[in-house]
C-alpha cells in the first residue's frame, strides 16, 4: 500500500492533479529519492477507488515536467532532476519571485489545452482525424522544394510571403479583404486577441465581450487593466438591445465578437444581428474585432456573411485560423485589417517574436493549395455534424427535465445551462471521479455568473464517448437533485422558541 | 523610360524602400494599373544609375507586399489587389486609424530582419551553410514517427514535452539549471524579451541594458514604458564600475546582459565582470537576464561560463536558442529561471500564442538528439571563424587609421567607430548606392549617441563579400574624410567687418 498523501474528491482541483501534486511534494522532501519506482497505475487506481486514466494522465503530467521517466515495460521512476535537493545555497540578497510575481496574476483554470484526459474541456479537433498520410506527403513536398533554404532563414515580421499573398487573394476574392485592408500572419487567434490588446488597449479603456466567452479571450484583455463589460450571449448570439444600451452608456473601446459557432455557447449571430452590431459600433465608434475561427465549421447549412463583409466602412478587424480544422499544434492564424492597423501590428508582431514558424506556414499553405485542405474540411464537416447531433441527442436523452442546452449549427462546443440548485463546479468534481470532465461556467462569466452553466466541447470526442460522457453527466444531475430536493425538505428551520 | 519619381540618395531611408514606395504610390494613385508590366530590374537600374541588386530588392518588397506578382521569365506586374481602387465607400463614423495608433509607436528602422539584399545588417547565418540534407532527412524521421499525432494536436503551453526534457537535462548536466529551475520554451529569443518584459516591467521602473545593444531588445522594454538606462559597453564587454554606480543610483528593476559576443559589439565579458555582475546585482535586488544566444558560437578558445552557471542565488535567468546557430526560420528558444518565474512565465505564454509551434520543436529536438546539431555546430564555427578573420583583415587593411574596431572571438557582428567628423547614418545612404548595406549606431544607442558608430554583421556573407564590401565602406570613409578637411580648409570665417 502506497501512501501517496490525502486527495479531495469534492475539490474543484482535477483528481489527477491533485495526485501530481502529491508526488511532487513527496518527491521534494526527499520521500521518494531518484530513480525509485512509482506504483503501476492500475495498482494505485484500485487503492485510491480511481479510474485508471486519471491516475495515468497524473504521471503524465509528472513526465511532461520532467520529475519522473518513463521506461516502456518497466514502469515510472523518479528522475534525477525531481530528487535533487530542492534549495541551493544562496548568499547575499534572493530576488523574492513570489512578491515580484504576486500583482497582476490572470486567473486561469488547470489548463485545459494541456490536459491529456479524454474529455469535454477542450475545443480542439480529435487527433483520430488528423489525415496523417496527407500531412506526410505535404511535408515531404515542401521540405523537398526549393522552397526549404527560404522557409529556413529569418522571414518577413508579417508573415511566410507566398502564405500571405494566398490568403489575401482568397479573402479578396470571398469579399472580406478590401483595397484597404491587408494581412498578418500570426501564431494563431490567441495571438491575434494579444497583438490588438497590446496595441490596442490601455488601461481603464472598457471593452466589451461576449458573456459568457472563451477563457483565453478574457484573459488576454484582464491583464492590460481594462474594464471588461459582457454583453449577453443568448441561443442567437450577443443580445443586441443590450449591445445598444452598454454601448452607449459605456463608450467602449472595442467589442469583440465570434459571429458563427460561438466558443463557448456554439450560437450564431442572425444576420440582421450582424448588421445591427456594424450599426452601432460605427454610431458608437466602437472597434469590432470579429473572431472567425470557427466559421468554417458550418455543418447545417451555410454560414452567415462575416461581419467584415458586411461592413462598408472597412473598419472590421476579421480572425481567422487553420487551427480548429486543420493541425493546431501547427500555430498559423492571420489577421485582416485596415492596413495602418496591419502595419502597426506587423511591427508589435516582429519585436513580440520577429514573425511565425516558416515550416508550419509553408506546409499549412502546401496543405490548403494541393486542395487537401479542402478535402479534409469535407471528412471534419461529417465528423463534426455526426458528434454534433450525438451531443444534442445525449443531452434531450440523459439531462434532468429542467436542463436547457443551445443547439449549435457548427463548430465544437454547446452549453448546457442545469436547473438550480445545481452548480457546474460542484458537480465537476463529482463527474471527474466517473471520468467526465468539463470546463463550468465560472471560467467564461464576464459580468453574469451562471453557477449552472457549463461548457460542452464534442469535437474532440467519438459519438459512442460523448454518448456515455453525457450519460453519467445526467445521472449525476439527477441523483444531485434528488439529493438537494431531499436536503431541503429535511432542512426545515428549528421551532422558534 | 519610365518614370517612377524622385529618388533621394541622401536620405536615410534605403534606395530600394523608397524605389518601392515610389511603386505604391504609382499604384495606389491609379498609374498603374493591375496586370500592367513593370520595367525590367536590369533596365530600371540602368535608368537610375542603381546597382541591378537595389532594384531586385525594392520589387521583392513590393512581391512580398502583394503590390506585384513575379512570373518566372515573364517578369513582374502589378496584382489585381494593389491595381484596386485605394478607397472604398464610407458611411456613418470612420474609425480613425492614425490617432489611435498615433501614441506609443516603437522606433524600428526599415527592418533589417526582412531585407532582402545581401548585406552586413542582418544578425543571421546564410543560408548557403544550412545543412538542408540533414534538415530533410530530420523532418522525415520526424513526420514518419508515430509521435507526428501528437506534434500536431494542440500542446501543453510550457513547450513539446520530449524537447522541455531534452534541454533542462543538457542545462543541467552544465550546471546552468538548478533544482529550482525550469525551462519554458518559446518562439525565440525575441519572444522570450517579450514575455518577461510583460510580467516583470512596470511604467517607471528603469531597466539597464548594454549600451549599444540590439534594437530587438531596445524596442521590447520601450514600450513597456519604462525608463531606459545604457551601461557603457567596451571591447571587454559593460563597463563594471559604470554598471555598480548606475546600479545604486537608479535602482533599477532588471539588467538585460550578453556576456558573450555581444550584439552589436560582438565583446565578450571576461570571468571576474561576470562575477561582479552577480555582486552588484544581488547587493541592489536587480534581476539579471542573460541573453545568451551567441555562447555557442564561440570560433577562438572556450566560451566563458555563463552567469547562470556562477551565480549561486539560482535567480539568474538565461535566455538560449537555436537560432543562431541552426534554422532562424523555425521560431524555437527558451528561458531557464527559478520555477515561480517559469510557472508564471508559462501562463503568459498560454494567453500569449497558447504554445510554441510543435512541428519545429520536434524537428529541432531530433536535430539536436541525432547529433546532426552538434556536426552543423562544427561545420558553423569553421565558416564563422573564416569569417570573422576576413572582416577583422578587411577592417585591418581598408578602414581609415583612425577608425577604431572591435575584435570578437565570435558570434556574428563587430562595431566599427568611424572617426569625426564621419557620421555613419549620413555615410550610409553612400554606401546604399555602391550595394553595401549595415545598420547605423543610432539604431543601437541606449543613453549615448555614437555617430561614429556602425554595426558589422559579417555571418550571413560570404569572405569575399566580406573582404568587398568593406573596401567599399572604407574607401567611402577615406574620400569622406578627405573631403571633410577641404571643407574645413576653405570654410574659414569671413573678416570681421
């Protein structure tokens, strides 16, 4: 029996970082001492009463930052590193990092892009429909080019030439790229949301955001010390009476906005909506910073017009990315906008990292010119329509009466909004411990929380998982309202005396 | 003949930027119009009295741009997008683009990181020496492997795990990373400025870098706001008694450092500065970062051992990269510092581009791991060695005698200083029109201005372009000088009258 130290089930710390946690901690106080070994997972699974996975995805967690190794067949030991002493000596003055570090801390969930459970936290495509042979072949044929030796030295700070030219023609030809518009490339939409904010954005300036709205939207304008004011989101998009009404009381700096398959709701913007957002925000002189990632992922019908599009003006600032349908460990986005804005950005964007990976843009732009990108969009459209519909068929089949949830169109995630008293969080942990996790409501609020709300990310997962996840999400719920309907009528007030 | 307006060989701005802008301007002005021809670079040259290089490179801006499309053979003409009409129709309120740009521009020169022609103002290594056999070949065991799944899904944002490992067991096997270190890999050195400016520097806080230094580094603390102050830097490297005296009179937050092979300077710091670096900065509570990107590039006797290494306190924080040494375009880099630093550091990142792209991760790890790295790495000081003997003959034998140069025992650029009254900025424009190109001291100065001042970037050419280019710049030097003293000589002051 392995003492790995207490773990909190009713915590809202995943159970399997709580387990790294443990180790980490045993490892440095000298408990456990290089090279020795870990229990199997299987084995400390059945002592702890856990799913394998959760104990699994721990050790991974503990080998990705380097305290223990992995040797196939022979289990996890401490590494060197992980058993070294934990101090070293010092003389004279330390920097105190943790007081240094303390003011302007941006709250953040346990990083779910980096978690390895198979689970609804993530947006992200399944790595199962990555088509590997043709991203093989793709590759092959851009390093054996003559190409190589160019996408191998320094580059343009905005972007892989022949990447830029190819996306600019593609959006001027599509309506979205005017004569005064022009492009940067960056390393993705979260790049992107950073490069406006830092140019963009100062201190005290309002800004107005879908709520609830992605995380990492969120995060990238609380740290420049702005004020962030969240415009509703309903089952169409932003609630535009109250776009009208915080506009004009708020005078915001910019808005941004995910028209189609919203992150994390999955809404889409009407287009008359969209029409009215390009109205007031030139009424209001408002900057609209329109998030477009998700907008080849229509799987009903076809997409609305972007609001760039739309937007005689010009003024509309339009993110795009390969990320959600092609290969997102490939960081390759781009943003499209009056060129004085490009400029400034191209120069934020050469001394944030002098400019984006040439092999990934060189391989995305091979990948999309050969037609494969193409083709794979077809295969994640019938991937993605198939886990949409087991999403929306799960959620009418397994979720308590009184659960509403959006019915998205395209795009990875819905939401799910459980009836009081029921709270997302709460019940996270419970779910983590029946192998379902989910990001709760908490982490999207802006100005509203939704103690109930909770975030269904599907595309990462097969029908049958997103079936059984589901499942015991809404047998969870259920068996918790029974409980709290218990709870309360036993809960009566004592006689008054 | 075709006329594309005035040509100022005077300005400081480069003879192919503004043939280029003279384009646009013929372009956006409706001359031109899509689809029409451009003159051919040999004729245009010729009409201009311009070397056939200068032209060649104003009509690459103007490729990589989108104002032309270049057919092989056929010759370059103007692209439907930049024959469009300049303005489109407007209704309602514009956004005003320039005012809100106008404040907090970061002073760049015409990025040197992009220009096209062969010159000494690039910090880079030619691409001639890239081994693109073994960059082929690594990419294919890279792309061929089962891990090409998990390279392209989306990562943890602290790096590509299997390359974290790699380079903190390579750091710690050097002593350089601690038990109380991390490492966060980023997409660069430039990023790696990036980041740590955003979470260590706040407006008014005063940061020493090295004076003259890099304008990447000079770029990322101005806009931060701070209060720059340059440490003096001289054949050995920053001035230690400056740096002490500095160091208790302004308190500053942060001293940036390259102890080895500084850029632009190309000095190395010898062992005992190293040391008292770590004093002074411990005794003020200064934070040290050790920009070490060129340490490996060391072509005479060992490299010293970094401050890392030397300071006991653990709370140096060293910035390395492959970069230099290997394929500038895949953006890889990374920062080892004491983990609430890194943690912290990773978090930024997160929000920033959410990880670094994985793709050139893997190829680089299995570079380095192959040992085809460490056999480039030979190849790279051989040809780095040949060149810097070159450029330090050529200073030798073409500079005036009263011209002052440094002599590196590496890395990739030495500082010439040009006597009075030569001023390299107005030399330039000179040197521009016989095909050499180098960046002025301006661009480097911190608190001293240097007139005299030029950076030599000599890695990225060939010795024989070396040995060219330099007699150029010094006959220029020489005639400039000569004709300086007959300007003297005949501009006495009138009688008084």
């Amino acid at each position: 029996m392995f003492d790995i130290g207490p773990i909190h089930p009713e915590s809202t710390e995943p159970l399997y970082r709580q387990i790294a946690e443990n180790f980490k901690r045993l490892i440095a106080a000298g408990k456990m001492a290089p090279g020795s070994r870990l229990p199997a997972t299987r084995e400390l699974a059945g002592q702890l009463g856990l799913n394998r996975a959760t104990v699994s995805a721990a050790y991974e967690v503990l080998e990705s930052e380097g305290f223990i190794t992995g040797q196939v067949g022979r289990g996890s030991f401490v590494s060197c590193r992980g058993g070294a002493p934990a101090h070293v000596e010092s003389t004279g003055n330390r920097i105190d990092w943790r007081k240094i570090l303390d003011h302007g801390a941006i709250a953040s969930p346990a990083a779910p892009a980096s978690t390895p459970l198979a689970s609804f936290a993530s947006s992200r495509p399944s790595e199962f429909l990555f088509p590997l042979d043709e991203f093989r072949a793709t590759c092959e044929e851009v390093i054996r080019s003559p190409e190589a030796q160019t996408i191998l030295q320094l580059g343009p700070p905005g972007g892989y030439p022949p990447l830029r030219r190819y996306l600019l023609e593609r959006a001027q030809a599509e309506g979205v790229a005017r004569a005064s518009d022009d492009i940067l490339i960056t390393n993705g939409c979260q790049q992107s949301m950073s490069l406006l904010e830092n140019l963009l954005v100062r201190p005290g300036d309002t800004i107005l955001l879908e709520d609830p709205v992605y995380l990492g939207m969120k995060n990238v304008f609380e740290r420049s010390g702005a004020r962030l004011a969240g415009v509703p989101v309903g089952p169409d998009g932003i609630d535009i009476t109250a776009l009208e009404r915080i506009a004009i009381r708020e005078r915001p700096r910019l808005l941004a906005v995910t028209p189609n398959f919203q992150n994390p709701t999955g809404a889409t913007l009407p287009l008359a909506s969209r029409q009215s957002v390009i109205r007031i925000a030139r009424a209001a002189g408002i900057i609209v910073i329109e998030n477009d990632i998700y907008g080849e992922l229509a799987y009903e019908g076809d997409a609305e017009p972007p609001i760039k599009l739309l937007d005689d003006s010009g003024d509309t600032v339009l993110l795009r990315s390969f990320s959600k349908l092609a290969f997102p460990g490939l960081r390759v986005g781009w943003i499209i906008g009056p060129r004085p804005l490009i400029e400034r950005l191209t120069e934020a964007k050469q001394w944030s990292d002098l400019h984006a990976d040439q092999l990934s843009q060189a391989v995305l732009l091979r990948f999309a010119e050969s037609g494969r990108l193409a083709e794979h969009r077809r295969r994640m459209l019938a991937a993605g329509r198939e886990r949409l519909h087991a999403a929306l068929d799960a959620c009418e089949k397994y979720l308590p009466q009184e659960a509403r949830f959006t019915r998205p169109r395209g795009g990875m995630s819905l939401w799910i909004h459980l009836p009081a008293p029921l709270d997302a969080t709460e019940l996270l942990a419970r779910a983590e411990r029946e192998g379902v996790t989910y990001l709760p409501g908490k982490y999207f609020a802006v100005s509203r929380s939704d103690p109930g709300g909770l975030r269904i990310s599907f595309a990462g997962m097969t029908p049958a998982q997103i079936d059984s996840g589901l499942a015991i999400l809404g047998r969870i719920s259920k068996n918790e309202l029974v409980r709290s309907e218990t709870r309360e009528r036993f809960a009566e007030a004592p006689a008054v005396v």
